[in-house]
C-alpha cells in the first residue's frame, strides 16, 4: 500500500508500506512513518480523516496529515 504523509505548512512525503523500516510485528505504525519523515511523535499530532490517531496503531489509511505541535525557538 501507498502512503501519503502531508506534514501541514511544510512537505509531502509518499511511502510504500513494505519499505517502511518497522519494530513491529504487525507492520508499520503511525510512529514508523513519522521516523521516515525525521518527526518525533512527542511534537506532532497524527491525524486520519481529521481525527487524532494513536502513534503505536498500525497503518490502515493511504493518507495521512501531520500537525506539528510546537515549531520555531
């Protein structure tokens, strides 16, 4: 499956599933794609269909949208 990570006010990435490196057992999670995209899930906010999704839940959308909570210093 493809995946579409629309970080908000920044970039787009796009991800085949089966590529994405995962510690899990039942394939890439929310917390796996945004590795890929070099985000912490301690600063984002993971959203599916505008509702928040847990980081450690496995991957079942082929869009995703990414809120940073805190950018700048």
């Amino acid at each position: 499956m493809h995946v579409t990570v629309d970080v908000k006010g920044e970039d787009t990435h796009e991800f085949d599933l089966n590529a994405v490196a995962t510690d899990a057992d039942r394939g890439p999670t929310y917390a796996d794609l945004l590795r890929e995209v070099d985000l912490s899930p301690h600063e984002v906010s993971v959203l599916v269909d505008g509702r928040p999704v847990p980081e450690d839940q496995p991957v079942d959308h082929d869009h995703v949208t990414v809120l940073r909570l805190i950018k700048g210093g």
